[in-house]
C-alpha cells in the first residue's frame, strides 16, 4: 500500500450518521457514507497533510485498507513525501496549491517560484500591490524600479504610508516588500527578468514597448486610465498580439489615435500623475499578479487576453486581442513561415472583442 496521508488542505467533517466528507469544494470533495463508529472516528482522526496510519481502532483492518484505497482513487489521499519546512514565503500557496496538484505538491510549484525572477516597472500603489503580492506568493526576486517620489496619493491600503510621503518610491517600496517577504531577492541588476510588468499611465509607451519586443522579453501592460485600469496582455514576443498590435486595431477603429497616442505617451514628466483608486489597483494589481504567477507556473494566459477593470463597479471585463495582420512582429498568421505556402490559405486569429 505505500505511505500515504491525507491531501494538505483539505477540511474533514463529520457529518453524524450519514458518514463523513473530505474536503468543502465540489471539484475534490468526497463523502464517505455507510460507517460503523470505529470507521467514522478514524477517519474524522485524519490529519490533513500527515501520514494516515496503516491500522485503526476497532477497524477490521481489510475494510481500513479497502476505506483508504477508495479515498486514495478520489484524490483526497495522495502518496506521501518526504516531510520539508515551509517554504520562507509562499507558504500558503503552497498549502493552498496542495488541493489542486495531481500529486498534491503545492510545495513544488513555489519552489519554481523561487527561483524565478520578475520586474516591475512603475512603482505607484498599483505596481506595489502586485510587487507584495508577488513576493508573498513565492516569487524569489524582484526587479523595482521607479525614481519618482511617493505622494500624497500614493498612501492607502497596505501600501503607501504618510510617513513615506517624498521618500523615493523605488527604496520604500523594497521596505515594503520586505517587511511581507524577508527572503526576496530586490537586485538592482539589469539581468533580464523570466517576467517584466510595466505598470503606466494613459498608455503603453510604444516606444518601450518595441525595446521590450526586440529584446524577446517576456512583459505584461499595466495602463492606470482615467477611469480604469487596462491589465494585459501578456506579451510573449512573436507567439502572440504585442502591444503595437493593439493600437493598431484602435487606428482602424479611431483614425485619430495615433495623435491621441503621441499626446498621451509624450511629455510625461509634464502631466498631472496618474491616481489609483483604491479598489481599482486592488482588483487589478491581483490580476496582474495572478497573470505573472500562472506564466511562472507554467500554465500562461490566453495570448491577448486583457481585463478591463473600470470605475464604478471594478468588475472586470474580459477581451482577447488578435494579432494585427500589419505590425510585423510575427505573431499574425500571415508572417509565420510558409504559412500561404504550405495551404494557400492562413488561418485567423481570435477576433479582437
Ligand atoms: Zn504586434
């Protein structure tokens, strides 16, 4: 039978003469019914996380193993491993992540974590919500850069405080992150990061987002707008829309937004700073993590999938973008190599919502 335990995470409850249940979600939940006394207190005795002994109180120890074997097939008991201290952040992740693995290793997924390295560019409440965010998840460096100061729009929830106003914000928010992960790496190297999120006002600085697309690095768009904040996509350089090709299907929807776009990517320094509102950098900065954490666990966003997350309500809308079949990074069906050549005819991407 091996050493086995009882999955981490999972909730046991006793559900009286009707038996008991493993676990609350209905994605792994199991219920076990038809036991005797003896039955059902050995298994309301199950630690979740430890090892499930290999005999049990006045259990015939054939119908324990056949109980044991059922919940093994279930997924609520998974085989054992060997026992590892928690992780020094990430831990509830690793807990939490622990219900969804096949094996139920959670641990395993914020180890890559911690070998993993993202930059964040754009230090207002918003970037630093997703810097902390990141860190408390596992992620092992952070790359933060920002050399304007911290204003008095900047302090709110778990992040910015009064006392910070003035301070440079690429230092305080290496504080801040620190005082949530104590471990994180925060290099001020220029070593590529396996993520860049750039988190900006109005728009996506075209001009940064062709460096980013030339040197092949991985980045997620963060825009503070107006009235909303635009979290994505998630450029993977040549393997999906990039950031040129959304502004391209702004042009043939609105002539006029490359003038619009020039205004709002220029001259920053002489604009008013862009304002996070509270719910709106909550709601977009976990996102934006949320986005960065699956392309670290290897099960990446869709290619051009954006949230929009607007004022009043900060419920986000989802749209995926299409490749522009004029931008020439590559990720348009018609530039892949011998595309026409093979069929004649290409295939299309997603349309663009
Ligand atoms: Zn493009």
């Amino acid at each position: 039978m091996g050493d086995r335990r009882l999955r981490t995470g999972l909730r046991v409850l006793d559900l009286a003469d009707a038996g008991v249940q493993l676990g609350c979600d209905p994605r792994w939940a199991v219920r076990v019914p038809d036991l005797t006394a003896a039955e059902r207190a050995a298994l309301l005795a199950l630690t979740p996380g430890l090892p499930v002994p290999a005999t049990a109180p006045g259990v015939d120890v054939h119908r324990w193993v056949e109980l044991l074997d059922a919940l093994q097939q279930a997924g609520a008991i998974v085989p054992a491993r060997p026992h590892r201290p928690p992780p020094p952040a990430g831990g509830v992740d690793a807990i939490s992540w622990s219900l969804l693995d096949p094996v139920g290793d959670g641990r395993a997924r914020v180890d890559r974590r911690q070998r993993a390295s993202v930059g964040v560019v754009g230090l207002g409440p918003t970037g630093l919500a997703l810097a902390t965010t990141l860190a408390a998840s596992g992620v092992g460096s952070l790359r933060m850069e920002d050399p304007s100061p911290v204003r008095s729009y900047d302090v709110g929830p778990g992040g910015y405080r009064w006392s910070d106003v003035g301070g440079p914000r690429q230092q305080v928010a290496a504080r801040i992150v620190h005082d949530v992960a104590p471990h994180v790496a925060t290099p001020s190297a220029r070593d590529d990061p396996d993520v860049l999120v750039v988190v900006e006002a109005d728009v996506a600085d075209p001009v940064r987002a062709a460096t980013l697309l030339a040197c092949g690095l991985p980045h997620l768009s963060v825009v503070v707008r107006e009235g909303d904040v635009l979290v994505g996509p998630l450029v993977e350089p040549g393997a999906g829309p990039c950031l040129r090709c959304l502004d391209l299907h702004r042009t043939d929807l609105d002539p006029l937004w490359p003038v619009l776009l020039q205004q709002l990517s220029g001259a920053r320094s002489h604009r008013p700073g862009e304002l996070h509102v509270p719910v709106l950098a909550g709601v977009a900065a976990h996102l934006a993590a949320a986005m960065v954490l699956g392309r670290l666990d290897g099960e990446p966003a869709a290619p051009g999938l954006t949230w929009q997350v607007p004022l009043p309500d900060a419920v986000p809308r989802e749209r995926t973008w299409s490749a522009h079949p004029r931008c020439g990074c590559g990720a348009h069906p018609s530039q892949w190599p011998f595309a026409d050549a093979a069929t004649g005819t290409v295939g299309t991407g997603p349309a663009a919502g």
